[in-house]
C-alpha cells in the first residue's frame, strides 16, 4: 500500500477577509484557525506527516505550541506567490522523503471542519484510483449569471455541477508533473493542473460543513460547527464501566461453591 502524506498550502494573507492577521492565524473557538485545518489529518492513521508550507518571512507559526499534533507536523519555509506555486514549492522541497508514488492530500488552510468521515471515504475511494480525486458537493443552489450591470444574464443549469472542496489527492509524480506544466497563476485547485494533462480526477462525497472561511461571517459559522461537532462526540463518549460487582450477587458466587466443598 502507498504511504499518504498531508501537504497545507499557507502562505496567503487571505485579503479578502480584511483583518489585520493572515487568515491562517486568526482566532478560531480559541485557536488559530490553521490548527483545526491541521487537526484531521494529523490524527489520522494513514497520514504519516503533514506538511505546512509557510510564506518565507513568517514569524508567527513558531510561537504556537503544535505538540499535540504527535510531532507530525512539518513547517517548509518556501511559499510562493500563488497557491499553485506554494504547492509546488512544498512538493520539490520534500522530494527526498516522499515517493512517486505515494498519495499527496493538498488541503487549504482555511478549511478548519473537516470530518473524519469524508477523509476516510477520500482514502478509501481512492486508493486504488489511477487518477485520483478530490472531495467535493453536488451544487444545491439555483446558479445565475450576471452581466456588467449586475444583472441576470442567463440562468445556468446545475445538472451534474459540483463545488471543489478539499483535501484533493493525488500521486506524487503526477501531481508535481501537472504543476510543473501548469500556469500557476491560471490554476486554482490541484485538480485543475491535473485536468491540463488531460485526465479526469474522481469526485468524492464531501460534506458541506467542510466550509472555507472566505468572508468574516465565515468565521461564526465554522465555530458553530466546531463547537456542534464537540458536543456531539461528548454526547457519545461512552460511559465508564462499573467492574464492581453488587454485593448480592458477590454473596450468592460465594454460597454456591460453599455448597460444591460440602458435597
């Protein structure tokens, strides 16, 4: 079986969300949001290190304390100018230790709600894939195009549209070959450049809770989810279990081989 590493992307200033911080280290239910985006997939069995690609000049990743993550996070200071870039940057920076043939998770950075149910189906679904894939959600809403005065133009048909999530996985080889063909400034996803070489990457069920925190209400709303999701697995944490046993019962065992040593 492959082995399957994590590399994370996180070297953007997310400039559409306006804050003084890089989206990356904003607060989020009382960490930096890039920890929760870390957190699955340096838990999961099949992960052997995730990779966090940094912009060069970052002094902030070190101040945190990343022990909890079982020593399975690995910062490389080589981001690039564009997410592409920084990809493809992580991946030349960790040739030595990852073969070609071993899977690549890419996942964003500001993604903070992954479950461990869609990245077990992702491992799952795609082990045995020749492409690849990456998880994503069947489009929900009515989808409608505007012109240059912010008017309908057409209606356009959501039959068969998804919405590209992540982590997207790929092999090794065929990844770093795509991005190395690609124009990074073109390419908005891992499956896009996988797309220019002429292959067709497997769609997984995602789930929409996997949100991207794009716009400040974003933030909100992935703490709702955050805090639902810990509600509920301490709803489930089972119950330790009482070994005593009652004294009646203690009594009845002892009479029984009292009557055994009589007879």
């Amino acid at each position: 079986m492959s082995k399957a590493y994590a590399l994370i992307p996180a070297a953007g200033t997310g400039s559409r969300l306006g804050a003084a911080l890089p989206k990356q280290y904003l607060e989020l239910a009382g960490r930096p949001l890039l920890y929760h985006a870390l957190l699955a997939l340096a838990q999961h069995p099949r992960v052997e290190q995730v990779f966090v690609v940094l912009a060069q000049g970052d002094d902030r990743f070190a101040r945190y304390d990343w022990r909890e993550m079982g020593g399975r996070i690995m910062p490389l200071y080589c981001g690039g100018e564009t997410r592409a870039a920084s990809v493809f940057n992580g991946l030349l920076a960790v040739r030595d230790a990852i073969a070609g043939s071993d899977w690549v998770l890419v996942h964003d950075a500001a993604r903070p709600c992954l479950g461990c149910e869609e990245l077990d189906r992702l491992l799952g679904e795609l082990e045995e894939d020749d492409t690849g894939g990456l998880l994503a959600v069947p489009v929900a809403d009515t989808l409608k195009r505007a012109n240059r005065e912010l008017r309908v133009a057409a209606t356009e048909p959501r039959h068969h549209l998804w919405l590209a999530q992540t982590p997207q996985m790929f092999r090794y080889r065929l990844l770093i070959e795509a991005l190395r063909a690609a124009d990074p400034a073109a390419v908005t996803d891992e499956a896009s450049a996988i797309e220019g070489l002429g292959l067709k990457p497997r769609l997984v069920m995602g789930d929409t809770r996997n949100i991207k925190v794009t716009f400040p209400e974003d933030l909100a709303i992935a703490e709702l989810i955050l805090r639902g999701r810990e509600g509920k697995t301490a709803k489930m944490r089972p119950k330790k279990k009482n070994t005593a046993e009652p004294p009646r019962r203690h009594d009845a065992k002892k009479k029984i081989k009292a009557r055994m040593k009589r007879k």
